[in-house]
C-alpha cells in the first residue's frame, strides 16, 4: 500500500525528498559539498545565526537545560517563555500573548478553542495547511472563499444563519504567493456581519509594517484584530508561535488549546532566542530596510528576464511554472547553477500552479543578487521560461 502510493506520488512528480544542508542557513550554504545561494529560507532577517540570539540561546540552556521538561501546565512555566510572552504583547500592542511549540500547533490549537459547533468558519482557499488543519479539527462547519475575494466571502456571510459565531480565517501574507490579504476590508466585513477575524501572520510578523509588527500594522489595523497569530520561526529566526490579544483570550486559550495544554512547553533556549532576535529585530530597522531594498533589486531583475511572477507584495517572490515536472526540472537547474530555490508543487499549492519559492533576506548581498539573476536566466532559457 505505502510503495502503490509513492508510485503514484511518483508517476505524478510529486514524491518529496531531503536536500541535506552541512551549514546554518544562510544566504550562502554548503550543500553536496557546494558553496549554494540559498533563496528558500524565511529567517528573513538572519537572526538564525546572529550571535547575539545564538548566545542567549546559550545561556539559557546552561542555566534551564535543553529541555522544559512537560506542558507548562503540569511542571511550571519556565522564565524564559514567561518573559518571551511579555515582550511580544508589548511587540504586538496587546494585552498578552500565548506561545506555542509551533506556528503548525498554534493554529491546529487556537482555531478549533476559538468556534464550535453550531459555530461557521470561513477561510481563504490559499490559507496555509495548519490553518485548514486547524479549520478541520473544529467542530464547527467550514466553508472556503475564493482567494481574497471579499464578493465571495460577503455572500457567504449573507447567507449564513443568524447570530451563528463565525470566524474568518486568513493569511496575513500568504505563504506560497507572497501576496497580502485585503485586511481593512475583511475587518470591515467582519464588523458589519458581526464575525470575528483570524490572522496567521507567520510571514509579515517582522517584515511587514514601520515597526515590523506585521500586516495588520502596515494595513494601520492592528487594533481591529481580535486574534493575531505569528511564528517565531521565521523572521525571528527561533521556533515556536503566539497568538496575541486580549488576557482574557490567553486565559481561556490555556484552558481550551489543546495543543498548548497537552504538548512539552518549547525548549527554554527557542524561547530564549526569540526574546533577543526581537530585540535585534527592533534595535536595528536597517535590516528590514535591506531585505525590502534586496527584494526590489531581485523582483526588478526576476521581471525584467520575463519571468511570470505571481503578484507578491513581499520577500516571497513565486516564479509560476505550471506543472510539477518543469517546476522540479527548473529546479534543478538552477541548483547546477549554484541556486537552491524550492519547486513548490501540490498539495502545498493548487493543481497546475506549480512554481519555484524565491525569497530574499536582509543578508543578501546586492553582488549576490545579481549571481541570482545570471542563474535564472541560464536555467530559464534552458527549461524554456523565458
Ligand atoms: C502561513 C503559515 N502559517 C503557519 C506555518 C507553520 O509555522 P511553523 O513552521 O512554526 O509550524 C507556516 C510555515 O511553516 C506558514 O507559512
């Protein structure tokens, strides 16, 4: 059964396989005993490997050991995690903040503590897996809109029964796209049709806004949000995830999250790293400055050569490639070149809409865009792109 199911996967290019990786990421790293430019990673503003997190991370485990031992609940909640929690909800502008072992467990726990049944869900049909995972455990029905069609999702709202609790569940940034939701008017919407709005901001948290604090801060929304989710695992180069919003709604998550009640608390040095990453992160705004200005240079260069990129508002820069065989054959390509940028292909994303995930972060080098762009062409004149 699994061998006829991985024929399948296979015969349909879709089988899956580890590229190992000898160094931390970076923007150039060692792979098959190469030097790669590695245009795949979200540690947007390369925390991962700054020393100032890696010491804190350090210190920690000396101080806490490398692991917290069980749940919060049941052996205590470690300072670490405490103060992690403290410094985002002043990050985020909220009351509290909950952290969670992943961004993956914060929304497969939140979303379904957050409506049941007799409750509706209505998420956006590009929302990330964990959410639609999270959507699924709920015992509330659940009904996908169009992607960011606010029409769609207005007549769905229209339609439903009366005083029903109902949430709208979206990206803030999608994962795959490297679009943004229509924030201000899904909150409307959510105001008017009395919903409430749910936003997984894995990749805006740290990139998007004047202060980094996400898309809703670059919307000017932030506080028409009742529930904000973000990870830690990106652009603050640790592990783990928080929702953020009112005490109220902490309290009553740590009492009904299951995946925050009945899973070991996140090592105290992840917890650790994320508290300095986001004081880096906020002491030097000359990071999120790069990133933006190499996202520029390499989306300008990217469309120059004719590529065709999916509307991105952001450091994810999707080529559209189409099927799941030239997507991986691209790849390849432009990892003989000395390029390694992933073929995204389902299910992470539609049928026919496979495509190379590009991403920047602030510690490409101008010099390293443009060797990206000598590789892109070669390896898209070859697989007949552009
Ligand atoms: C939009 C989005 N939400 C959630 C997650 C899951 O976060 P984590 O990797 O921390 O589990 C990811 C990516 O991993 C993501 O892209």
């Amino acid at each position: 059964m699994f061998e006829q199911r991985l024929n399948e996967l296979a015969a349909r290019h879709l089988t899956r396989r580890l590229t190992p990786l000898h160094s931390g990421v970076g923007p150039v790293v060692e792979m098959a005993g190469r030097q790669i430019l590695l245009l795949a990673s979200n540690d947007y503003l390369g925390l991962a490997t700054h020393p100032e997190v890696i010491q804190s991370a350090i210190e920690a485990t000396q101080r806490f050991g490398v692991g917290a031992g069980a749940a919060r609940l049941v052996s205590g909640s470690l300072p670490p995690h405490q103060e992690l929690e403290s410094a985002l909800a002043q990050f985020k502008g909220t009351e509290a903040a909950l952290t969670f072992g992943s961004g993956y467990l914060a929304n497969i726990g939140t979303i379904p503590a957050l409506v049941e049944q007799g409750g509706l869900i209505l998420a956006d049909r590009l929302c990330h897996a964990s959410l639609i995972d999270g959507c699924r455990l709920s015992t509330a029905d659940f009904r996908i809109y169009r992607h960011n069609d606010t029409s769609h999702l207005k007549s769905l709202l229209v339609k439903r029964r009366q005083a029903r609790r109902t949430l709208i569940v979206t990206d803030g940034l999608f994962s795959m796209d490297g679009d943004l939701a229509p924030l201000p008017e899904l909150s409307r919407l959510a105001q008017e049709y009395e919903a409430d709005l749910y936003i997984d901001d894995a990749h805006g948290t740290g990139v998007m806004g004047p202060h980094g604090r996400g898309t809703a801060e670059h919307f000017g929304i932030e506080a028409q949000i009742p529930f904000q989710m973000g990870t830690l695992g990106k652009a603050f180069g640790s592990s783990g995830a928080y929702l953020a919003g009112t005490s109220m709604l902490v309290r009553y998550l740590m009492n009904t999250s299951r995946s925050f009640m009945f899973t070991t608390a996140p090592p105290p040095s992840s917890a650790a790293a994320a508290i300095a990453a986001l004081q880096v992160m906020q002491r030097e705004p000359e990071r999120r400055a790069r990133l933006w200005a190499n996202r520029e240079r390499l989306f300008s260069g990217l469309t120059q050569l004719g590529f065709t990129l999916s509307p991105s508002a952001s450091p994810i820069m999707p080529i559209l490639v189409g099927n799941a065989d030239t997507a991986l054959s691209f790849a390849e390509s432009l990892f003989t070149e000395g390029v390694y940028a992933p073929a995204i292909r389902p299910p992470t994303v539609p049928d026919a809409t496979s495509r190379i995930r590009v991403t920047v972060t602030s510690e490409h080098t101008s010099s390293h865009i443009d060797q990206a762009l000598i590789a892109f062409q070669r390896a898209g004149e070859s697989a007949g792109l552009i």
